[in-house]
C-alpha cells in the first residue's frame, strides 16, 4: 500500500459546479454483505457553469454494476467508473437522467462513513464526504437536491426503516419476508444530510404542536430494552423545538423528527433533516448510569443537532470552508438555550473553561488554522474546536458588537436571504452590516487569522484629576502560514470596582452605555472620568472576546474582585488568575509560596461563608484550582508536566487542609435526601459537595478514601458514585481504591456507556503505572478498539487527558499512542487522527520530551501506508 497523499484545496480556487442534480431518486435494497444501491439522478447544466467538460462524479471505494443514461446502457467506451469515481466523458448539454447501481458490504465498513452496519443496525454517516461511499454523486455542499428514498430490507432483521423527510409509503414485498419505506424529503439538500436507518429498534415518541399548529411526531429509537433511558433526549428535544420559536422565529418543517442512538458512531451526532443519528453515549441517560454531566451533555447536543435544521439544513454551506458557517453559529445557538436551561453564569464559564482547554490549546500549536481555513488537505480533521468552540464566540462578539436588537434583525434578514441556499461567511455578515449599519470589514479578520489574540492592560488612576486610565496593547502571535498579524477588532466589556465592593459608575465618551470599550488597533487608551477612589479595573467581563488577557494587578486586587465584581465571570476568573501565578511560579523555580496560598485560600473560605451555598454550581467552579493543562499553557515553553503536576497537588493540599473544617460542615449541609432529579440547582450542589470531597482527599488522602469509600457504598446515583470512584482513583494505591474499581467493574457488566467512564478513569491516573494498567485494559472484555468510544474512553483519556503519562520522560507514552494510531489508521482513519491530536503541544515541552515526541511523530510520518487522515494531522505537526 501507499500513503495517500492529500491534495491541497484551497478557498481562492472555489469554483461552482458545472452540473446540477436538482432530483434524486434512491432504491436501497439492504443486506448485511451485498447492499445494493440504484440511483436515478435528474442532472442538467449548470448555467454559471463551463461548457463541453466531462461529467465526474465522486466515488469513494465503491463497485459499479450498470450505468445508463436516459433509460438505455451506456457504451463502455463513453464512460470511466471504478471505485473513487465515475466519469461521462461527453454528457448531453441539456437535462438528462443517469441511473447508476453500485454494490456495498455495509458489514466490512469499518470507517463509519457512508453505509454501514452497527451492531445489527444500517446506518449512514455523509458528513463531510461519506455519500460517495454510497453511490456516485457531485458530493459537495453546494450542491442542492431533492431526495426520495425507496428502502427495502428483511422485514425480520430491519422491522424499522428510517429516512430524510416524511414518510410517504411502506409495506411488505413478495411473501412478506422483506418490506419497504418510502420517504420524500420536499427540501433540497446537500448529500452530506442524507441519511438512513434500518434495523430492530424501540421507540419513545409524543406529538409537537409547532407555533402555527402543525401537528409533528418526534421520536427516539434506541436498541430495545433502552427504551427507559432515553426520556431526557425527548423532553431536550421538545424543549429545543420550542425554544428555537420563541427565541428565533424558526418553526420545525416536516410532519416527523427522528432520532437515532447507534453504538458505533465517529462523531457526537449528526444533523441529518428529520433523521438525526446519535452517538447513543448522547442519547441514552438514567439515575443509576449517567452523571449530571451527561444530563447536560445530552441536552446540549440534542438541542444542537436540531438548531441545524436551520443553521445548517435550510441554509447550508457553499463549500467546506464555510464549516465554522453552520457549526459556530449552531454552538453560539445551542450554548444560549443551554444558557436559558440552566445557570447563565456557571454555563459560560463552562464554556470558556472548554475553549481555553481545547481551542487555546490548538492556536498556540501546529494545527493552529483560522476559523475559516484558507486551505485545507483533509477536511475530517476541520471538525475543530476552532471551527466550533471559537466560531461561536465570533458569533457572540458579532452581537456584543452591534448590539442585540441589530443582532436579532440580522439573523432574521439571515434567515429570509439564504434559505434553501448554500451561503458563505460573507452572505452572513453582510446581513448583520446592513441591519446595524457597520462596517464589518475589520471584524471579519476573526474568520481569516488564527491565533489567540493577547491582550495587555495597564491602569493608573490620577487621584487629583479623579480619572482612570487604561492602556491597552494587542498582538498575535505567528502561526503556520500566517507570521504576521493585523490586529484584531476586540470589543472589551468593563467596569470598575473599589475596594470596598461599590461598583463605580465610571464615564467616558469611548465607552458605551453598555459598558463595552472597542479596541481597534495595536494599541489604545480610555480615560475613564469621576473616579473618586483608587478603582480595581474588571476587565473583559463576560469573556467578551476569546484572547488571552495579562493585567497589572495584584493577588490583593484579583481577590477584590472575587469578593465584590458584579461580573460573575471575572470573580470566578479572579481566583483562577491568582491560582495559575501560583502555581506557574512553583512549577518553574520548585517552591509554592505557602503563605500566598494562605491567602488564597482564605479568600475561598469568605467566599465560601458568605455565598457558597446560595449558588453551589457557581461556588464549585470557584472552588476548583485550574488544571495542569492551564498551567501549561500560562507557561508556555519547556514544560515539564510532572513539576505542574507536584505543584498543583502540593496547591491541593494545602488549599484542602486550610478548608477542611467548612467543607466536611458543607458536605454534611449539602447532603440530599431526595431523589436524584438532574435539573441545573441539584446537579449545582452535588458538584460543590464532590468538589469538597476531592480537597479533603487532597489534604488528607487516608480520611479520603474512607470518605470516598462512603459515598460510593451509598451513592443512589451515578454522579456521586462516580465522584467517589474518582476521588479514590487519583489517591495514592490502596487495596481499597483497588476494591472499589473492581467493585464498578462488575456492578456494571454488561453497560457498555457506564464502562466507558472506568475506562477513563484509570487511563488518566497520574501515576507510573497507569501506561502498563491501559496495556491490560485493553484486554478487559469490554474494550474493543473497534468501537470509537471504547477507544476514546481508554486511549484517547490516556493521551488526551494525562499529561504526566503521556508526556513520560522515557518516551513509553508517546510510542504506545503512536502504536495505537498506526493500527487504528488501518481501519478507522478518524478516530486515530483524533486520538493523534494529542502530539499537539509536542512543542512546548522541555527538550528531552520535545525529542522523544519528534521521534515518534517522525516515525509515524515514515510509514508507507497512512491514511489521508492521518497523514495530514502528522504532516502538520511536523511541518
């Protein structure tokens, strides 16, 4: 074999297609080794098109059986096909009819795209290029179609056919031992949204009325036996449908809306219209096998993939470029209605804890890319959290910036423009321009640099004068492709406070009523006037833009504004700040400044006294010290994890003891009797009780495990059972933490989702036997690197979320991930991209390890038959 070189596309080169399929018609006759697929396409000239071209459609590892043209054979000689395409050497300049038949083995699909069969269960995955694994077709976004899809299989082995649209017939075939569907999507769409289902699944569904009184079925169908677990998607999905009205205007458009939870998926879900199929870990929840965290996931995602079915489905994007189009702008929404579901405050830290831990992470490393790629060689590995993450905080500053009445305008006029169109990120901010009157010019470089912009502020109050003034300085720094930099338009919301706690109501003409400040430029300044006291300046309240901010104020001022800023964000930021300088300072000269922490944490105890129980989802965030991974990042060059890692436990301990008196008085306080509901107040106090119970164990690790040991014996959920199981497992090793794993082990047997998180909970043990703990684990039964969870859950915690172990000094981290990549890559590209994701801040680690890395990376990139997956994730880290 070969390694498939990925050719170079790039955003300049766009050019429309010379053909169109306005219709399609589908016969799909289902079996598990001989699929067969016939596709009658109404094709025709593209106006805009070139003229005498050849007509070449995609393929992708497929087996062509006939090719006719209106009806009647066509002649060998006039066509090419094989497996990556078909090609019409001289096709009609004028409206014609293509019929292709192709044959599939949706059993041997082990790549998850296109056709393939999970467990007993057809299903598709087309998103970004997975329909010409199906048949032949134009695959690209921009390329609209109406679809009607005939889905025939046995009627034993597939009672349920599932497609796009609504269903239009069904009924048995012959004797009855197969049968049919019929389904007619009336909307035209791109191929990557098609999708359809077969196998013998359960149903939980209930009606929708929508906002004009149509009538809708939405249903879940998960494996049978499950049909108790998936109640919580449901009622996410009503509840999305109806928030999408309220808040957007969008009303649903199909008489039915389907999920799916299938147990072999690459992706969290995907939002084919009407017929969303779902990772099951996003779909299947209940008391006994689902953490709070899960809950919100769940409802996050449902909600997501069903917000695309306008930001995504009814407009669509032009071109794969145009991804962050759907994908930023459907988180942007999904994080509002999560926002309006549950604590606004803790879900935006939430949010930005996440896009510094993943998106941060990836501006400062080789994969860095703007939220819109110029260029790109392999688009599977543009699902970012660049694309997401930081494509939706463009869209929030895009509304912090012209504010929300033009926001709202703007996305109506959005939505009334581009329906049934491909759009680009231009046919979008040409909108918000014209409803706010803006230019939007400069903004737009959020969508063509990468990089996290970094942001310096000064201040200096002039008592005699009774101003403020700050300074304000930005720059980005070098990226691949992109050394230099202009600078980025950053709205900066802000305020003062004394240090008695007033909010000072400051004025300036530069500053406006809402408090946002614009920074335009490398370097400006604002003089605040009628400041009467020496003020603590809150800057970038909200995290009103995704850059990285350094402030000249003390741990006394930090601690001023956790104590009294209005702002939640930049209380719960304070306390970061501080804790990172900490901890960055004792993880590069080997000394913690034991009476700095004291005062730290004595701020934690007033907060605590004061508040911690009138918002406990709020006070565990306060509560929590910043992760290794945010450390590193502060320090940024010749990271050693494990110097992180000692400073941050000896910071957790002595944080824990100085507390332990109030948490073990809060833990008993927060106590419930009730039964587990997951609504945001309930989930609220469990995390600050468990959060209490991790620094306990931290001061003291023998009271810990007692403690943890405790609440797992009478945990009635799986929140605190796994808290506990967590707490005991990053405890130093006692027969006890031993007991307790084994213990979750076989209570679980048998659930594949619950096994998962013990799974990942002893691949992301920072001790020096984890590495050879995963090595047997991947024997365990239950494990199956088939499985992209299964993987996710033991190789990629291990590589993703253990920096001590992965970056080993000895290098035994980096070549057992490798290991793992290279035998993914053989038959699941993605999910070992994904996992190879990891090397990612190879660069900033001290020499030894930074060499050790290199060596790998090298090594990888050598073998001769990578995917194209894998081949441009390696090529760019070492590029």
């Amino acid at each position: 074999m070969r390694t498939e070189t990925p050719q170079t596309l790039k955003l300049a080169e766009y050019r429309q297609s010379d053909f169109l399929i306005p219709r399609v018609a589908l016969d799909i006759a289902l079996d598990p080794h001989a699929t067969r697929v016939r596709a009658t396409l109404e094709i025709e000239p593209n106006p805009a098109g070139r003229v005498d071209v050849p007509l070449a459609l995609d393929g992708d590892d497929l087996v062509p059986v006939a090719v006719a043209l209106d009806g009647e054979p066509l002649d060998p000689q006039t066509f090419t096909a094989n497996a990556d395409g078909l090609v019409i050497h001289q096709p009609p300049r004028r409206p014609f009819t293509l019929t292709v038949e192709t044959r599939l083995d949706p059993t041997a699909n082990t790549k998850l795209m296109g056709l393939y069969r999970s467990r007993g269960v057809y299903c598709t995955q087309c998103e970004p290029e997975g329909f010409r694994r199906i048949t032949y077709f134009l695959d690209r976004p921009d390329v609209l179609s109406i679809y009607e899809t005939r889905i025939e299989a046995d009627a034993a082995e597939a009672p349920t056919l599932l497609g796009n649209g609504n269903l239009v017939a069904s009924g048995p075939v012959g004797d009855g031992t197969r049968h049919y569907a019929l389904w007619h999507d009336p909307h035209p769409k791109p191929t990557y949204l098609f999708a359809l289902v077969g196998g013998s699944l359960a149903k939980i569904s209930k009606p929708f009325t929508t906002m004009t009184g149509r009538e809708v079925e939405i249903a879940v169908h998960v494996e049978p036996g499950k049909e108790g677990r998936a109640g919580y998607a449901l009622d996410a999905l009503e509840r999305s449908m109806r928030w999408d009205e309220e808040v957007f205007g969008r009303e649903y458009d199909l008489d039915v809306f389907n999920i799916v939870a299938v147990s072999d998926f690459n992706m969290g879900a995907m939002e084919n219209k009407g017929l969303n199929i779902f990772n099951d870990k996003y779909v299947l929840a209940s008391p006994e096998t689902a953490t709070d965290t899960d809950y919100a996931n769940i409802e996050a995602i449902v909600a997501h993939e069903y917000f695309h079915n306008w930001t995504g489905n009814r407009i669509t994007c032009r071109d794969w470029f145009q991804l962050c189009l759907k994908e930023g702008l459907t988180v942007y929404r999904d994080q509002e209605f999560s926002s309006d579901m549950r604590s606004r405050p803790v879900h935006r830290i939430a949010e930005v804890r996440a896009l510094r831990l993943r998106q941060f992470a990836e501006d400062a490393g080789p994969l860095a890319h703007p939220v819109r790629p110029s260029e790109y060689r392999e688009i599977n590995n543009f699902y970012t959290a660049t694309v997401y993450e930081k494509g939706a905080e463009v869209i929030r500053m895009l509304r912090t910036l012209v504010g929300e009445e033009a926001f709202a305008a703007g996305m109506d006029l959005f939505f009334a423009r581009c329906d049934n169109a491909a759009a680009t990120v231009e046919d979008f901010l040409a909108c918000f321009a014209e409803a706010s009157g803006r230019d939007l010019e400069h903004f737009a470089l959020w969508y063509a640099q990468a990089g996290t912009p970094r942001l310096a502020v000064t201040g200096r109050w002039d008592e005699a004068a009774k101003t403020y003034r700050l300074d304000f300085a930005q720059s980005i720094p070098p990226t691949p492709g992109q050394p230099t930099k202009r600078p980025a338009l950053v709205p900066i919301r802000l305020g003062l406070v004394a240090e008695d706690g007033r909010e000072i109501p400051a004025t300036s003409p530069r500053l406006r009523e809402d408090g946002v400040f614009v920074l335009d430029r490398a370097s400006d300044s604002l003089v605040l006037e009628n400041v009467p006291v020496r003020p603590v300046p809150s800057v970038l309240r909200g995290f009103s833009a995704p850059v990285r901010v350094s402030r000249d104020l003390s741990e006394a001022d930090l601690l001023t504004l956790l104590r009294h800023d209005p702002d939640p964000f930049n209380r719960w930021q304070s306390a970061q700040t501080v804790a990172i300088r900490l901890l960055t300072r004792a993880a590069v000269d080997g000394t913690l400044a034991e009476e700095a922490v004291r005062a730290y944490a004595d701020a934690l105890a007033a907060f605590l006294d004061a508040e911690g129980e009138a918002d406990p989802a709020f006070a565990a965030l306060v509560l929590a010290l910043p992760g290794e991974p945010d450390v590193a990042q502060d320090i940024g060059s010749d990271v050693d994890p494990d110097a992180i890692h000692t400073a941050r436990e000896r910071m957790r301990a002595l944080v824990g003891g100085a507390l332990a008196p109030r948490l073990a008085v809060l833990r008993e306080r927060l106590a419930s009797r009730a039964p587990y509901a997951p609504d945001a107040a309930s989930a609220g106090r469990r995390a600050l009780r468990n959060g209490a119970l991790d620094l306990i164990a931290a001061a003291d690790p023998a009271a810990g495990i007692v403690a943890a040991a405790d609440q797992y014996d009478g945990a009635d959920n799986m929140t605190d059972r796994l808290a506990a199981l967590g707490v005991a497992a990053h405890t130093p090793p006692t027969p006890r933490r031993e007991e307790m794993l084994a213990d979750f082990r076989s209570r679980f047997d048998g659930e594949p989702l619950v096994l998962d998180k013990w799974f990942a909970l002893q691949a992301t043990m920072p001790e020096a036997g984890t590495l050879e703990r995963v090595e047997r684990l991947m024997a365990d039964p239950a494990f199956s690197l088939s499985n992209p969870n299964r993987v996710g859950a033991l190789i990629g915690a291990f590589a993703l979320s253990n920096p001590t172990q992965f970056h080993r000094p000895d290098g035994a981290g980096y070549a057992f991930v490798a290991d793992k990549v290279t035998a993914l890559d053989a038959t699941n590209p993605q999910t070992a991209a994904r996992v190879l994701t990891a090397f990612n801040t190879w660069r900033t680690m001290e020499p030894g390890r930074r060499a050790k890395a290199e060596t790998t990376l090298r090594t990888i990139a050598d073998r001769p038959s990578l995917s194209r997956d894998v081949s441009d994730i390696v090529g760019r880290m070492l590029g």
